[in-house]
C-alpha cells in the first residue's frame, strides 16, 4: 500500500473508531468455538437506581432518582430494581422509596421490583404498588450479622415470612445471596455453604437465585467452582449472577457463568454501587460495559447502548463523579 493511500484511507479509520461503540449491537458474533456455548438471549437486571445508590453518602434527589429509572425505562432494560424498603434508620438513602415508585413512568413490558428485607417492608412496598419484590440473604453468618442484624437461618426465616405473603398476593419474589465468592469478614466461602443457602430460598418460592459476588474477589476459576455446586441443587435457568469489579474480574466472570448457561445478569448504569456493609467494595459492574461485551458476543438484550450511556452521564453529572464505565469512559474520547 502506498503512503498516498494510506493517508486516504485515515480519515475513514477515525470515524470508525468514532462510530465504534455505537456499532456493537451490529457486531459479528465469534464462533461458538472460541466462546464455548452462549445463550442467545441474556436478561439484564438493572440494580443502579436501588443498589448502584443505596451507598451514596449525600442523599439523592427524589426527582433525580425517577428521572434515572424513567431514563433506564426508555434503553429496552426488561428490569430495573427500583428502590429499597428497607427501614431509614438503616439506610438513609432509601427513605423516599414510596414516593420513588410511585412517581416513576411504568413502560409496559418492564418489571420495577423492590427490595424488601421483612414483613413489614413488604406490606409497605405492596402498598406503595409494587408488583415484584426481592428477598436479601448472604453465604456468610458474619455479613448477615452486620447486613441485616440476625443470623442466616433467622434471614431465612424473616423471608419465609415474605415469600408466604407474598405468594398469597400472587407477587413474585427475587432471591439474592450475597457473598458467594468471598466475604470482607470470613474470607472464601465454601461453594457448598452457597449451593445451601441458595437451595433453602429456592425451595422457600424465591422464582430466582441472584449470586453476588459482593466484594468482588472472585475470579473465573472460583465462579465456575462455586456454580458447579450451586446447580446441582438449583436449575440454571433460575439462577442469575451479580458481579462487583473490585479487581477488575466481573466481565470474565461474567462470560464464564454464560457458558455455564446462566441467562440472567445484574449490573448497574455507569457502574455505580458498593455495599454499606462490605469495606473495599467498589461498584457493580456497569451495564453498558456488560451490553457492549453482550453485543460483541452476539447475545440479544433488547438495550440500546446509546440510551444506556446518557442515563449514565445523567446520573453522574448528578452525583457529580466520573463513570465508572470502561465503554462510557472511552465514547467520550473519541
């Protein structure tokens, strides 16, 4: 090729780098060889609005908070955790969740479930309409003992009383157990201890086991240890996984639960999160990092990056801070 050429062809390699992120859904999927057995559809629940800022230490804006999930509304997302009722003494951020889930804009087709860590929340979250509730457990008894203040097999018993009532009101319940991969408290944690706890609220009527890599200290090795014990007790098609990027580790672990056949991904727009209850923890993996890999990979989600990516300048702009996406990070560059 010659220089002349070369200088002619430049120009159309810099709007390629331009067009780049916005090209990801249009990507060729890699061959099945090199990506081992991937699910065709995921689904991606969106846990910013209610996990991505139950940490921030200066309150949110009840307003900025429904501008957020109505923005999210708009990517395609099928679901966006909306909000906790959880009591305010325990997290203050939380406090305006009624008001949150009333006021936010309900898209048909997306769910808005709530976290709800007892009866009591529960009965107040069904008031305020919500449709779809989450139960909150851990692998650890030292990190429920700081989390919710009671041992597991008490956790266990408080979402008992949850599942019951809301399986009388034909509400559906999300399980979550954290510290699958490790605890700040306890260290590793045996995947066998996991595949229990997340038996017992499987089997309890939870419709599907989120596992949340809390601190996020795992890595593929001990995500493909610890799901190996988890679905010999549980369907993979109920089980879901949660990754924090603590160490850099959630896409790759991530891609090793899809080949496994998990189908169902948390994360959080611009990677926002952390845990009040975890020193160290940094935030979620961020959506749009996780719907660009998706999309590269040839997996449908049904999200818009584009839409996804000004909700994370929103909601950053907001809280005035940088995006913690590696994807928004480098949109903004080129």
């Amino acid at each position: 090729m010659t220089r002349g050429t070369r200088s002619h062809e430049r120009p159309k390699m810099v709007a390629a780098k331009r067009a780049l992120p916005w090209l990801a859904a249009s990507l060729r999927p890699i061959s099945c060889t090199a990506a081992g057995s991937l699910p065709k559809q995921v689904k991606i629940v969106e846990v910013g609005p209610r996990d991505g800022l139950q940490n921030e230490k200066n309150i949110v804006p009840t307003q900025v908070k429904i501008s957020l999930i109505n923005m999210l509304s708009e990517t395609g997302l099928p679901v966006i955790e909306t909000t906790s009722f959880v009591s305010p003494r325990w997290v203050p951020q939380m406090a305006d969740h009624t008001e949150v889930l009333q006021g936010i804009q309900r898209f048909p087709g997306v769910g808005y479930p709530v976290l709800t860590p007892n009866l009591k929340g529960f009965q107040t979250a069904v008031a305020a309409g919500a449709k779809e509730v989450s139960v909150f457990g851990a692998a650890s008894e030292l990190f429920t003992k700081k989390n919710i203040n009671c041992s597991i097999e008490e956790s266990l018993q408080r979402f008992g009383e949850v599942v019951h009532a809301a399986g009388a009101a034909s509400i559906p319940v999300r399980g979550y157990v954290s510290c699958v991969l490790g605890c700040p408290y306890e260290g590793k944690i045996a995947p066998a201890k996991v595949a229990e706890v997340s038996k017992k609220m499987y089997s309890m009527g939870c419709y599907e086991i989120s596992l949340g890599d809390t601190i996020g200290v795992g890595t593929p090795g001990s995500m493909k240890e610890m799901l190996s014990a988890v679905v010999k007790e549980i369907p993979i098609g109920a089980l879901a996984v949660h990754c924090h990027d603590t160490y850099g580790q959630a896409l790759a672990n991530i891609l090793v639960a899809l080949q496994m056949g998990v189908s169902v991904v948390d994360s959080s727009v611009a990677g926002l999160g952390g845990c009040p209850y975890a020193q160290g923890a940094s935030g979620n993996v961020a959506t749009e990092d996780v719907v660009y890999m998706l999309h590269g990979l040839g997996v449908h989600t049904g999200v818009d990056l584009q839409k996804l990516m000004e909700a994370g300048m929103f909601i950053c702009k907001a809280l005035n801070r940088r995006t913690s996406s590696k994807v928004a990070q480098a949109s903004c560059k080129l």
